[in-house]
C-alpha cells in the first residue's frame, strides 16, 4: 500500500469516524433540548418492509390530542401481555386503520377496549384478551400482513378485521420481505426517531411527499399522519370532554326508521357501485380480502369482518339516513361474507341519533364506540364465540 494509502486509513479514516459520532451525538442532544416531554418520546411509527409502517413498542405520548401509550408487544395498550395462553385464555386480536386504533378516543373508550369488557361481563370464567392491533393509516394490505407477521407468535383464537371505507387507497400485494427490505426498514425507523422534531424534516421532507403523492386519496390517508404538530396538539385532560363520556341514549324503534323521510338529502346514485369497482385501487383491495378469506377457509385463522360505516345524517334533523349508502353496505357486506362472518354497524346507526353519536362518520369517540362494542359483541356471541371457544 502506498504512503497516501496509509495516511487515508490512519488518519482521515478515524476523523470520519469521530465527525459522524460526534455529529450523531450532537443530533441527540439538540432533539432532547428542543423535545416537549408532553409530548413523550419521538418516534411513534417505526419503518417496516412488509407493512410499511408499524407502532413503536413503548412509545408513550400524545397522538390526535389524546394520551397513548404503546406495549412492549408494539400495540396500544396500557398492560403487558405474556405471548404464552393460560388453559382459560381466549385471545382476538383486533386489526384496523386509526378508526380501530382509537384515533382521538381515551383508550378505556376505544370500541376493543369497550367489547373486551362486554366479553368479560358475559363470561367471566373466561380470560378474555383483545388485543387492539390496529395501526392508524393501515389499508386491508397492511392488516393482512400484520397478521401474517404476528399470527403465528400471538396464536388468536379469533381476529376480527376492522373496516373503514378508506381501507380501499393504496393497496398492494404483500410478499414476504427479503435482508435488504429489512435492513432498509431498521434505517428508516432509527432516522425517524431522530429527525421526528427537527424542523427540517417537518418543512421540507414532509411537505414535498405530500406534494408529490401521486394521489389525492394518499393525500386524504395520510394527512393526518404527514404532520407531527397537528398529531401532537391540543394536549389537555381529554378524559373529562363531554364526547368521551358513555351516556344514556335514545333508540329508534323499527317502525320508526321505516317511516323516516329526510327532506333535502342526497338521492341515491345507482352507478355508485359500478364506479367504486372500476377504480384504480379495487383490484389489490379485493385481492388482500380473497387471501384473508383463504386464510379463513383453510383454518389457519378464524376470521370476522367488521364494517365500521355510519349513514349520512339528514340536513337539519337528528336523523341519519339512506341516501344510497344502504346499496353500499350491502355490497361489502356481500363482498367480505363470502366464507366469512360479517357484520356492519349501519343498521343499528340507523337507529340514533347523530347527536348523541360524537364523530360517527368516522374517527368515533364516546357513544359511539359504544354501539360498535355492543353491535360486535352482540354478533359475535350469537354466531361466533360459542363455535370458537368450546366453552
């Protein structure tokens, strides 16, 4: 080797090595000064080569102006969990996007939380879990490689897939990942956890993704995602807000929604589900269910879809009401039942009041998810956990 070659190795080499150190350092350091504790640690996603995304496991802070904390098994939760089932253990794991998660609802509040507390009403002889796996963001692609990755660890005994009509943006067909696509993930994820607050990343990365998504769907997926101030505000003590408290409501009687009109809503479009299905997205949608369906007939898992879709409310009354979205529930309850339990909360949305229903279209708190837990806990003891427990 020459002269020059050993000057580079003795000497510039090691000053390379000791700037990056020092510089990584002083990166932790500034994060640190500049970091609001409130906010708790930086870092609520992780990067992941077949999900994309995935929770950080002990991540505690604020998220959609409600406290969060996630377990050490990377899901919301306040309890630690053994991955080894006790002879009474029933275990459902709950798969979603943030309408799952609980995206602004006090975790004793989320419809998961509320069903495991019906499940141990019902039958306290029974070491009832639910796990409340759900990823603010996911699609049907991302949940069905959730379960592929967890499935085999966490050994349910029921997974309920949650449903919201966004889960149709951006899916894609999961294939397991290779060492590349994993070292890639574990970069992007130590990168996260020290750029999520420098202003930066926030300004400059942050704002070119969103103006270059290809789509506005993306855009509409992801905008409450994209910025970090909007995720992390308003912290303030959510548990006293009038939306997440558990109420007495009203119901409405059969007859009585038979009998509704609503004068100056929307009418029914009969070309709405033909479009749905020519969009772009349905195809990689519709495959992610197929597979999950599969995986339900070949008896790896036991499945059960749960539709979250509200009805419109009707202008100036407290009333929710058709408008065309009946065709539309029906048409996913047909498309996810094939082979597999199904049940929607619309129908029994159609029986309150949208007033006593805090943010029903969509991220529900309160009352609402309420109704959700009673809907899947009600479906699930008649059709379901009596098969599946054995008990």
């Amino acid at each position: 080797m020459s002269i020059r070659g050993r000057k580079v190795l003795t000497i510039t080499v090691p000053i390379l090595i000791v700037t990056a150190l020092a510089l990584g350092a002083g990166v932790e350091a500034w994060v640190r000064w500049r970091w609001d504790p409130l906010k708790g640690s930086p870092g609520f996603f992780q990067s992941d080569p077949m999900r994309r995304q995935r929770l950080a496991p002990g991540y505690t802070g604020w998220f959609a102006g409600v406290p969060v904390h996630i377990n050490s098994l990377g899901f919301r939760d306040d309890r630690e969990y053994s991955l080894e089932k006790g002879p009474s253990t029933f275990r459902i794991l709950v798969l979603g996007d943030s309408v799952t998660f609980g995206h602004g609802s006090v975790a004793e509040h989320t419809y998961p939380f509320l069903f495991e507390q019906k499940l141990k009403a019902w039958r306290p002889d029974v070491d009832w879990q639910v796990w409340n796996l759900a990823v603010p963001g996911y699609n049907t692609s991302q949940e069905l490689a959730h379960l592929l990755q967890v499935g085999p660890v966490y050994k349910p005994d029921l997974v309920i897939i949650g449903f919201f009509d966004n889960d149709l943006i951006e899916n894609y067909d999961v294939e397991p990942s290779g060492r590349i696509q994993s070292a890639v993930a574990y970069l992007k994820s130590f990168l996260r956890r020290y750029l999520y607050s420098v202003e930066l990343y926030r300004r400059v990365y942050l704002t070119l993704a969103w103006k270059l998504a290809g789509t506005d769907e993306y855009h509409k997926r992801v905008e409450h995602l994209a910025v970090e101030d909007e995720l992390l505000a308003n912290m303030r003590q959510v548990n006293g807000l009038n939306e997440q408290q558990l109420t007495p409501v009203d119901r409405f009687t059969d007859d009585q929604v038979q009998t509704m009109v609503c004068v100056g809503g929307q009418k029914p479009n009969p070309t709405v589900i033909d479009s749905l299905q020519r969009d772009s997205g349905f195809a990689p949608w519709l495959r992610a269910v197929r597979r999950l369906q599969a995986l339900n007939r070949s008896g790896a898992y036991r499945l059960v879809f749960f539709l979250n879709i509200t009805p419109p409310v009707c202008p100036n009354t407290d009333t929710f009401y058709d408008g065309g979205t009946a065709a539309i529930n029906r048409f996913f309850l047909n498309t996810f039942s094939d082979g597999v339990p199904t049940v929607s909360t619309y129908d029994e949305l159609r029986h309150r009041r949208p007033s006593q229903m805090p943010n029903a279209c969509c991220h529900a708190i309160g009352n609402t998810n309420l109704v959700k837990a009673e809907v899947l806990f009600d479906f699930l003891r008649d059709r379901v956990l009596p098969a599946a427990s054995g008990r």
